[in-house]
C-alpha cells in the first residue's frame, strides 16, 4: 500500500504536546517528591546532633541542612517548574515548623532544669525557621523560568 499523495508537507515536525492526565501526573509528582525530598534533608541533621542549645553545634546543623536543601529546591525549580517551586516551598513550611518546635523543647527543657541555658537569644527560635522560609521564597523566585511560568498557567506548555 502507497501513501496518499494528498499529504500536506512540513517544514519541521509538529511538536507533540502532552495530554492534560500527564501534565496533572507530573506535576503533582514533582509537587510531593520535592516537598518530601526538602524535609527530610533539612531534618536529618537536627535529629543527629541533638544538643543544638550550643551555637556551634546549631550553625553546623544549619549548614549541614540548608545548604544541600536550597541547592536541591534550586534544581526542582529548573527541572519540575511551578510545582517543584510550591513543593520546595511546602517542604520548607513543614520545616520551618520542625525548627520553631525543637527550639521551643530546648527552651522548655531549659525551664525544667534539664539542659543548660542556650548560647543564643530567643528569637533564633523564630528567626532560623523565618528565614528558611524567607530564604526558599528567594530561591523560587530567582530559579524558576518565568517563560515556563506563563506556559503552565496559560496550559500552552
């Protein structure tokens, strides 16, 4: 059997786009795996190093989270768009909740005579979680691709 001769030519192939099950499939799996990926990279060091009422023993744990989890979230940003920046920020919520919760059971502990008293004020219990949230905002912003953004909103993409 020959082709009909009745084809239309094409400069350059049509780009196929994807049906609407595998965009909702994709992004909601970019959505989770990044907001879990987030989390558990950010808690594991607070759950190693326990005595985080010393201000080295905190800005190593600090360190050793914060910095893996923003160049993760930076990446998620690139690779899953939109979603990847929501789950990155939705982890990073969850963990800012983590933190304002383990220092507050220092300072209860402090309270109870347990543990000795912190190397460092108070508001570090609210600031650290304030500004991992601040700070995984940022890093949305700068690292999502803005033609992306209008192609997921405008369901061109």
């Amino acid at each position: 059997m020959e082709p009909l001769q009745t084809d239309e030519k094409l400069d350059q192939p049509i780009k196929v786009e994807r049906d609407m099950d595998s965009q909702m499939l994709v992004g909601c799996t970019g959505f989770v795996v990044t907001s879990l990926a987030t989390y558990f990279l950010a808690i594991w060091p607070f759950l190693v190093w326990l005595s985080i009422e010393r201000l080295g023993v905190l800005a190593l744990a600090s360190t050793a989270a914060f910095f893996p989890v923003f160049v993760t979230g930076a990446i998620a940003c690139r690779k899953a768009g939109l979603a990847g920046a929501a789950g990155f920020v939705g982890g990073m919520l969850a963990v800012a909740i983590f933190l304002y919760l383990r220092m507050e059971q220092l300072f209860v502990e402090v309270l109870a005579r347990r543990i000795p008293e912190p190397e460092y004020p108070k508001a570090l219990q609210y600031l650290i979680p304030l500004a991992a949230v601040f700070g995984a905002l940022l890093i949305a912003l700068l690292f999502l691709d803005r033609e992306t953004i209008g192609a997921e909103t405008d369901g061109t993409r």
